[in-house]
C-alpha cells in the first residue's frame, strides 16, 4: 500500500538562496527573523510528511478490518466504527475522521471514499453483525433475480434475507414518510421492513436513514 505522491505538494527549502539571505543580514532580528521562518518551513514539511504516514496507517487498518471486502467483496463489509480504528492505531477519533474525509483509496475493485468503509450495522447470524452495506447488497440482488411476473413480496424478500444471516424485524411506516424508493414491492404504504439494529425513523427530511426494503439510500 502506497499514498499517491501526485496528489500531494512536495515542498522543498531553497538551501542556497537561505544562505544568500542569511550573509545579508547584518543585524541580530533579521538574523533571528531569517531562522524563525527556516524554522517553519521545515515544520510544514515535517507535518505533511507527518499527515501522509496518518493516512497511510489509516488506511492500513481500514483494509485489515475490512479484509472480507477487499477479498470477497461488498457482501462481507461488516460495520466499523471511527473510534475501532482508532482504538486499533492509537489515535482519536477526530484525527480519524479529518485524514478519512475527502480520501480515496483506489483497489482491484474500484475506488472508494475512505468513510465508505465506516458503515453501520444490522444484526446477523453470524453474531459479528452485518454492514448495511451488504444488506443493500443483498436486497439489490435478491430484487434484480426476481421473475418480473412473479414480483417476490416483502415477506418473501424478508424471509430470503433471513436465509442469508440478516437479522429483520418489522416497523410501522409512519404516515408522513416519503420514501425514495428505488423498489417497492408492497401495495400496502403502512408498513415496512427495516433493519432493526439501526433505529431511526423512516421519512426524516422525506428521505429514510434506514437501510430498508423500501428505501434502499
């Protein structure tokens, strides 16, 4: 695993035209003035040396906790969390979270935002828990096998995903919902499917934050 060095500034002290400055000077502020500034450019160069190991390490770990991902794809993303990452590198969660956002990591699958791999969790049968990631997966699998003449029913589609370790319970679909649904397979707008580990309410800001069989964002 390397850091792309072409998306990074690569900054250098001019040596020469330092000593050029330095044998003008003929006073001591402007001496002091001349090494205060050395002084600080060789502090930026440091900490972006610096922020470039973070990320690296960052990334490290991102790809040793989500190994399945990487090996078998998005079906074994499980859920991880900042504070896993950072407990397992020795940093706080905030520095975590400012080197990951705005990042790629580009692999033989893809290129992905590097929050992608931080992603909440359904019970499973497995009892690791399941991304919601892959539940979505799953429900986008399930839905695109389906026979067009024989639409599979929420039921149905719960049961299947049962079958495959997800762990669903049944919520009420509040009245006030509007789902963006990519898929809905009911006939019946009162009720829905959601993950159960994930507990918020559906239709927040007309768009779920649930991962469910409804509103698959």
């Amino acid at each position: 695993m390397a850091v792309n060095q072409d998306s990074l500034p690569r900054l250098i002290v001019n040596r020469s035209y330092y000593v050029e400055l330095r044998s003008d000077c003929s006073d001591r502020n402007s001496r002091a003035w001349l090494s205060e500034k050395l002084a600080d450019a060789n502090w930026l160069i440091k900490a972006l040396d610096q922020r470039q190991k973070t990320i690296l390490k960052v990334a490290s770990e991102l790809v040793k906790q989500q190994a399945g991902f990487f090996r078998h794809g998005i079906s074994q993303l499980k859920p991880l969390t900042l504070r896993t990452v950072a407990e397992a590198i020795g940093m706080h969660e905030s520095t975590v979270s400012r080197v990951t956002s705005n990042k790629y990591l580009n692999c033989p699958r893809g290129t992905y935002e590097m929050k992608f791999f931080f992603t909440s969790g359904v019970a499973a049968a497995s009892g690791e828990g399941a991304s919601a990631e892959a539940v979505k997966a799953a429900i986008r699998q399930l839905i695109d096998a389906e026979d067009p003449k024989a639409i599979l029913s929420d039921d149905t589609l719960v049961d299947l995903l049962k079958g495959k370790g997800f762990e669903l319970a049944r919520a009420p679909w509040p009245s006030t919902a509007k789902p963006s649904a990519l898929a809905v397979r009911s006939s019946a707008a009162t009720e829905g499917y959601c993950c159960s580990a994930i507990g918020s309410k559906h239709g927040d800001n007309q768009q779920c934050n649930i991962k469910c069989l409804f509103c698959l964002v």
